[in-house]
C-alpha cells in the first residue's frame, strides 16, 4: 500500500489494453510536455510511469488524460489531493473508486504522513458538490472500519439518499445513538436502510416504529435479525390491518407472540391465514383458536375460503404481454384495483430489470429511484407520479413531480445512473 501511495507498484500487472508499450523515461517527458492529446492520453495510463510524470499530467488542460491520471493506481497521492479538487466531474468521479477502493486495505502500520494524505483526498471527496461522486464513495466505505467516523457521519447524513443509504445500511461504525439519532431526523430511504440492518438493536426499531413509516416498519419485519421488542410489535400488529404490505412479513416471522398471532388472524386473507396455521401447527391451542377464527370471519363474509379461478399474478402479465395488452392503461388499472402484485410482475416485463431490482427500486422510498424505473419501463411521468404514492408511500412533499409538459424532470445520464446503482 505504500508503494502506491508514492507511485509506484510491488506487483506488475496486466497492462491496460490499447496504451502500447511504456516509452523510455527521456521520451515520455517530450510527450507528456508536446504530445498530443491522445499520446498523453495513453502515457497516463501506465501504472509504471514515473511518478513526477503522472504528478505533471494531473494539471493537464485535457478531461480524458486527467481522468487517465485518477484512474491510475501508480498515481502519487500528491497529484490525487490535485486531482480531488478537479473541475472535470468524471475526473473526480474516476478518483472516487480508485481512493474508496483502496482506503479499506490501509493497514496500521502504514506511513502514517501518507495515510493522512490519503484519508485528505477521502475527505474532498466525501465532501464533493455532486452527489455522484460522494455516492461512491459511500458505497466504497460502506464495509470499512478504518476509516475517521466523521466522514462515514457526515455520509450518513447526506441530503441524497444515493450517498447515506449505503453507510446507513452497512457501515460498522455508526453505533446504537447514532443510528438513533439519525432516525430521529431522516425520513423515507434513511429509515428503511436503517431498518434493514442486521442485528437491528430493540431500541433502534422501537425509534423506527414510533416515527410510523410504513416503508420501515415493513423492512424491520422482514429483518429476521432485527430485535422486535413487545411492545413495538403490539404497536406494529394494531397498525398492520391498514398496511397490506406488512401482512406477510408478519405471517412469516418466527418471533410473534401468540398475541400478536391472534391480532393478525383478524385480518390477513386466506392463504396467509393457512400459512399462519401451518407455521403454528405444534400449538394446539393456538392453531384450534385460529380455526375458529377463520369459521367466524367466513360467516361474516370478510374471508374467502378458496377461489377456484385465481390466475397468479405473473401469469396474467404473461398472458398480457402475449395479447399485446401490457401497457399504461392496463398498468393504471392495477393500481387502482390494488393489483400491486400483478403491478410489480409488469415492471419487471417491461423494464427488462430482474425482479429482485424492480422490487427494491419500487420498496426504497426514493422518488428519483422509482422516476427511473418507471422511465426504463417506458411509461410516463404521471404514472411515476401515482406511484411514488401508491406504492412508494411517499409524503406529497416528497413526490418528485413532472415539468410542466408533463416530462420527466431528471435527465437520462441521471435515471441511468440511478438505475445503475442498483446493481452495485
């Protein structure tokens, strides 16, 4: 690691494809100070160059050789702190990875001049205007337990959800007050990666569950390491008839208490009220008191014992996507039939995205991730619009809204990048 720091390597590596050979030290200076872009370009690229070279082309009035520069992992940590600073987004962009990559491997008995140089460039970054940049950076650090609390805080809290989920979800750095803390004031995706961390402490859920996002609440329950106190989950179970969306994950836990399985029996539909008796089968009292339950709810007529006819819901959008009916209207009528299922099945047709994306673009409780699912799937902005609060359960404050002729209000480099972030 400190060969990299100064520039140089201890292992050779593959060279990058199409720079040629490493010229002699005399000829590279001529083409580093006369060269034209192309060649500079090149004489960037190589991990062996001299390190006063690559300090020298750091300052070159050419994007793509800087970016050449960031990129190399023979850069001296000098030219990087240069770099870190740079006008060219994609330059510090370039920058990010490479120095978010290599921080987790400093080890303690690192030149300790040289480690504070590289946490300095660290600090620029996680500091950058651009959310891009920060955003890897937060994705880079989200394992990391060496690098200063302060940065993995200060990503934490970023405005962006691109930049704090990450470290929010992952980092083990931030302790039980901090997350506190955070759940205090954040809101949507903040409160869902929290949510979905493992080891979740009991008093970390209990804040999650007193601040009612239905987002949250629903990632705790499906977090089988998250630590559901009693009283959080009687809170959860008197709230759970009106979210649809926890109703599985409450029937498929392994730590509810009887009384919370009696609550839930009032109310879940009939698979899940099957699934509920079989889960509980070794309770003989129990499973003869949710018989009964079921006997009640079917006279009353709010359960449906079988129906014969049900098609499941990816088959229908199969079905529908053959007949050519897969579209926005068809689409708008899922949602406003509850048909969210068969809604989630249809993105995942039309997007061309895996399920498991689809489902934690539309489950984050971000606007500017759902806005470019939607757009991948080709659909409009006023869709979007209806499910950022349909499904996405987003705050009217919070809905990320259409311009004024209807478009989207992100530009495509900018969906694309959210869309790409999800397969990190």
């Amino acid at each position: 690691m400190l060969n990299w720091v100064f520039g140089k390597r201890g292992k050779k590596k593959r060279k990058k494809p199409g720079i040629g050979k490493k010229p002699p030290y005399e000829q590279a200076r001529e083409i580093a100070g006369k060269g034209s872009a192309e060649a500079r370009r090149k004489l960037a690229a190589h991990e062996e160059m001299e390190p006063e070279i690559l300090y020298f082309l750091a300052d070159d009035d050419d994007d793509d050789v800087r970016c050449e520069v960031a990129e190399n992992v023979g850069t001296p940590m000098q030219a990087d702190i240069i770099l870190a600073r740079d006008d060219s987004e994609e330059v510090r962009c370039e920058l990010a990875r490479k120095i978010g990559r290599m921080i987790p491997g400093l080890g303690p008995d690192e030149n300790r001049r040289l480690v504070d140089m590289a946490i300095e460039v660290l600090e620029i970054l996680a500091k950058d205007e651009l959310p891009r940049v920060r955003a890897i950076i937060s994705e880079e650090l989200k394992h990391a337990d060496n690098v200063p609390k302060e940065i993995i805080l200060e990503l934490a809290e970023d405005l962006e959800e691109i930049v704090s989920v990450p470290v929010l979800e992952y980092s083990p750095l931030l302790n039980e007050q901090d997350l506190k803390q955070i759940v205090a004031r954040g809101a949507g995706l903040t409160q869902a990666a929290i949510a979905r961390r493992r080891d979740l402490p009991e008093s970390v859920v209990d804040a999650l569950v007193a601040r009612d996002d239905p987002h949250a609440v629903q990632e705790v329950l499906e977090n089988d390491s998250a630590k559901i106190g009693d009283k959080s989950m009687d809170t959860i179970a008197d709230r759970a008839e009106d979210n649809i969306n926890w109703h599985r994950a409450l029937v498929f836990r392994d730590d509810l208490p009887v009384r919370t399985v009696r609550r839930i029996a009032s109310f879940v539909n009939a698979a899940l009220m099957e699934a509920l008796i079989q889960r509980h089968s070794v309770q003989k009292d129990l499973v003869e008191n949710l018989r009964k339950t079921v006997r009640e709810r079917i006279e009353r007529g709010d359960l449906v014992e079988a129906v014969e006819d049900y098609v499941p819901a990816l088959a229908r959008v199969k079905e529908d996507m053959e007949q050519g009916l897969l579209d926005e209207a068809r689409l708008g009528e899922a949602l406003a039939g509850d048909e969210i299922s068969y809604f989630r099945y249809a993105l995942v047709e039309m997007s061309g995205l895996p399920h498991e994306t689809v489902s934690k673009m539309l489950n984050t409780g971000s606007s500017k991730a759902i806005t470019a699912l939607i757009w991948k799937s080709g659909l409009s902005m006023t869709l979007a619009e209806e499910v950022q609060v349909r499904i996405g359960h987003l705050p009217p404050k919070q809905v990320l809204r259409a311009r004024h002729d209807g478009s989207y209000p992100l530009g495509e480099d900018d969906m694309d990048w959210y869309l790409e972030s999800f397969f990190a």
